[in-house]
C-alpha cells in the first residue's frame, strides 16, 4: 500500500506527539519536526507508510537519545489488557463458537495503538462495542479451514496490550491440532508495538515460540526483516497479520495471508472500503 498526502500531516503529528513523550525540551521537539519535514519532502509518495513512520520514529530516536520513549506506557497497556484476561478468556470459552469470538476478540484489542491520533478512553468499553458489532469484512469459513490444513502457521503481533488478546486467539488456535504455530514480534522499540520482553511478560512464551523479525518498523517490511524471519515467512502454509501496520506493509504480498485489523484511518478504510471503525477479517486476494 502506497504513501498518501493525507499521510504526511499525520507523520508530522506522530512525531511531535512522540517528541513530548521524548523529552521535556521544546528547542529539541522543534529539532524533531525541522528534521522529520525536512525527510518528508524527498520522500517518495510510492514508499508504504510503515516506511515512512519507521523514518519517523527512528528521528525521534535519533535526536533524543531515547530508544524507547513508551517504555512506561507499553509496561502499562500490558498490566492493563492483563487485568482484563480472566473476563474475556471466561467469555471466549463460554461463547457458541470460541474460534470466531477469540478472532473478533483479537481484532478489538487492536484499537490499542498509539500510532493513531485518536485518545482511547476507556478500553475495555470499546472491546465490548466492538465485540457487539458485526466484523465488516468477515472471511472466517476461509480463516477456519486455512487454519485446520496449515502444519504451519505464523502469526505477526501489533501492539502491546493487543498482544494479551492474540493470546487468546493462539489458544484457540492450538486447539486446532496446528503442527506449529511461531509468534512474530518486532526486532526492536518502536511506538507500543510488540517486542520479545512484551511477548514474554504477557505468557506469550509459555504457549507458542517467539520470533523477533529483525526490523524496527512499525509493519512487516520484508526487504528490512532478517533472514530466519523471511524463511519462515516463506515456508509458512497461513498468516495472520495483525494491525493497519501490517497491513500497509503486506497488502501487496502473493501469500495466505488473513489480516485482522480495525480501520482506522480513512486512508485505510477506503482502501478496504470500509467505515472508519469497522472490524476486518480479511483474506489476502490471490
């Protein structure tokens, strides 16, 4: 998926919010917007945005010296979806088919992403609406049978927080007989997206293997990824790809994918076509 000039503004937006979270110095946060719309201008609009947003954040970094400036807040997103795990795990068994209820569940941890400009308030009430709503985008009988045939089945994390419900869609998952299932997660810091340390504190290690894919993007971009990563990208019979990020960066990919998302952004929501809002379980067209 391309860059669009509605991007830009919001690349700007990223990195002065993330700027403030940095550091306190405004002559640096001024730094940090000087250098990020000096990049943008010489940028190609034909880069994806996780591209672009990995530029970005790698600026910030840069300038300020702070290799994870949402440290503290991803430590807490984490305890927070934790809190939550006994509730939603109780309703996932007791519902009438786990499997969808897990996904839809999966799908509405993704509204934690602090990539977006849009403050969420209260999470667990928003789990809930999404839970009640209708998946816009629904491909689960092809989801389900993909799952039930693949010796072999990868599955690229988002965010912190998010992760706690992945793991109750990987329960679900095993349940299925998979040969094996590899957890995917980024190869180092970058806004609240998930890292072995992440993966590790919320028990994700203690069901399925963990692999970090080598790149700091905010996506899954291959040509940046290392090489244990793309052969086990390559060898795997399904992929679930969680998030607008992964979207962006995979969208274009020959492969069994099935993203899992909420649209968040109009770009992306008209590139379903979709609503603003709206759940997605989408299989890679082939």
């Amino acid at each position: 998926m391309k860059t669009y000039l509605d991007c830009l503004p919001c690349f700007l937006s990223q990195a002065l919010k993330t700027g403030r979270i940095a550091t306190t110095d405004e002559k640096t946060q001024r730094e940090i917007l000087d250098q990020v719309m000096e990049k943008l201008i010489s940028l190609p609009l034909d880069a994806s945005p996780p591209g672009i947003a990995q530029l970005v954040y790698g600026t910030v970094k840069t300038i300020t010296s702070n290799e994870d400036p949402y440290a503290a807040i991803k430590k807490t997103q984490n305890e927070l979806a934790l809190s939550f795990y006994p509730e939603f795990k109780k309703m996932t068994q007791e519902s009438e088919d786990p499997l969808l209820f897990a996904i839809k569940l999966a799908i509405a941890g993704n509204i934690i992403d602090l990539g977006v400009q849009r403050e969420i308030k209260d999470i667990k009430k928003e789990i809930l609406e999404t839970l009640a709503a209708p998946v816009a985008v629904n491909n689960y009988a092809a989801f389900k049978n993909t799952a039930m045939n693949s010796g072999l089945i990868l599955y690229l994390g988002d965010n912190t927080g998010e992760i706690v419900f992945d793991r109750i869609l990987v329960e679900e998952l095993k349940k299925m007989d998979a040969k094996r299932i590899v957890f995917a997660v980024r190869g180092k810091p970058i806004i609240n997206d998930v890292t072995i340390e992440d993966a590790k504190f919320v028990g994700m290690d203690k069901i399925v293997e963990i692999i970090a894919n080598g790149s700091d993007a905010p996506a899954t971009i291959l040509s940046d990824c290392s090489s244990t990563f793309i052969e086990l990208f390559q060898k795997a019979d399904m992929i679930i790809a969680k998030g607008q990020g992964n979207y962006e960066s995979l969208s274009d990919e020959i492969k069994n994918i099935f993203f899992l998302l909420k649209a968040k952004c109009p770009i992306v929501a008209d590139h379903l076509n979709v609503n603003v809002g709206d759940s997605i379980l989408k299989e890679q067209s082939r």
